[in-house]
C-alpha cells in the first residue's frame, strides 16, 4: 500500500507560542504539519465536533508525523455525560493512545448538573499516564467556567481549549481573557472555534492568548464521475465533497502568529 508520508520534516521553534489543528485523519494532520502547525487534536467526524479516530489514523499520525499527536477521547456526539459502557470505551482508547506513542489526549466529562466530572478525568488522567492530558470545549458546556477553571487545575490537566463559553472565539473573547488572566500560567487556556485568517490577530490582541486552535479546512471536491442524487448516505447536504485541513491556510495562521509574537 502506498502511503503518503511527508516529503520533507517540517522543523518550528515556536516555543511557548503556536497553532493547533483540529485534524479529521492523518492527510489533514499532514497538511497541518506541512503548513507549520505545533501540534494536532486528530479527531473525526468534525460536524460532530469531533469524536475518537481510527486506530489506523492514531498509527499513521505517530508513525509518519514529526509533529505533536493529540487525539481526542471522545465515543460520540452530542452531550458530554457518558454512560458506564461510554467510559469504559473511552478506557479502551486512552490504551490505545499509549501504546501507539502519542503525544497526549484530549478529553472531557461533565456530570448531569454541568459540573466537571472530577472522579471519572481523574481516572482517565491517571489511565493515561505519563502522557499528559488536555480538555476540551466540554469546558465550555459547564455550568459555571471559573468553577470548571479551578477543578481542571486541581486535576492536572495541562490545557484546555474554550471559546470563552461563547459560540466563537471572537464572540467569546472578553471571557477567555478573564480565564487566562485568573489562570495566572497554571493552565494553558487555547482559544478555538471559529479562527480563521480574519480574525486571529484580533484575538490575539484580545485574549493575550499565545496559543490558538482552528481547523483551517477546506472543501475537496469528489472525483465520482457517476453521482447519485436521489439518495443520500446520511445527512450531510452535499456527500460528494469533504473536508480536509489545507496547508496554506495553516502556514497563513501559523505567520500571523509569527509577526504577532515578533519572530522571522
């Protein structure tokens, strides 16, 4: 099987600064390697806002990519409340995690009442060991952010990517200030959601974040000669395209943060 593997390592030195990609497989976390991007939260099923990938994807990600791997531990859509057979899946795949070489994961539980489960992270926090683990916009779903705030530092969880509880980073950037300045550099708060090439100089300006997440993707057109228009698979409006991270839209991101933080 060929497999396409990068031309060529792609060397940063961001240091305390950089871009995370929201990656949907390993040819998106290619390209986000190869546009500059610091690290990867390797996921699926974007329109769900991600969900656990393949083993395969995992694999190839460690195997091939020079960059950070981080994927998310997340069994489905929707709610961020698992049942006792949801967990014990997401178990299962924090092992694989481990034993695949990864960099970190990426997870999130709540209780019913909004709040962080603290009981069930820590487990997974101790599962995973020594890989450390980061939180995801379950934060944002949380009864009360500055409560959920302090439980994730208590955790030991390492970052926690948010919109500010907003529905985009921009909407939310007043709030990830607040968080990253009552964080005071014991959590690394990531602005994510909705960042594009248009707006991340303003949140940067905004939040005093230095680290930001985007999936900087765009649409690939199908290459079926032969389209049935009559039915559908599921229920996305167009099936004969997809989404893939592009390169450059990364490597523009990437030299805005550049020219923001006053580095060639």
């Amino acid at each position: 099987m060929n497999v396409d593997r990068p031309t060529k390592i792609y060397k940063n030195n961001l240091g305390a600064w950089g871009l995370e990609v929201c990656a949907n497989g390993y040819e998106s976390a290619l390209a986000a390697q190869n546009g500059g991007a610091k690290r990867v939260e390797l996921c699926d099923n974007l329109a769900e806002g991600g969900t656990t990938p393949s083993y395969a994807q995992i694999a190839l990600s460690t195997k091939y990519l020079s960059i950070e791997v981080w994927p998310i531990i997340r069994p489905r859509g929707g709610d961020f409340l698992y049942s006792d057979l949801e967990f014990e899946l997401m178990k299962e795949d924090v092992k694989i995690c481990k034993s695949l070489s990864c960099t970190g994961i990426v997870t999130g539980i709540l209780q019913a009442d909004g709040n962080i489960d603290k009981t069930r992270c820590a487990e997974l926090i101790d599962l995973a060991k020594p890989l450390p683990v980061a939180f995801h916009r379950a934060f944002d779903m949380s009864v009360n952010l500055e409560k959920a705030l302090e439980d994730l530092i208590e955790l030991g969880i390492v970052r926690v990517l948010s919109s500010g509880g907003s529905s985009s980073a921009i909407q939310g950037a007043a709030t990830l200030s607040s968080l990253i300045e009552l964080a005071n550099g014991t959590i690394t708060i990531m602005p994510g959601a909705g960042i594009n090439e248009t707006n991340l100089k303003e949140l940067i300006d905004k939040t005093g974040a230095t680290e930001f997440h985007a999936s900087a993707k765009q649409f690939v057109s199908s290459k079926m000669q032969h389209r049935n228009n009559k039915t559908k698979m599921g229920n996305i409006e167009d099936e004969y395209q997809f989404e893939l991270t592009s390169a450059e839209r990364v490597k523009t991101l990437v030299e805005i943060l550049k020219c923001s933080f006053h580095e060639a």
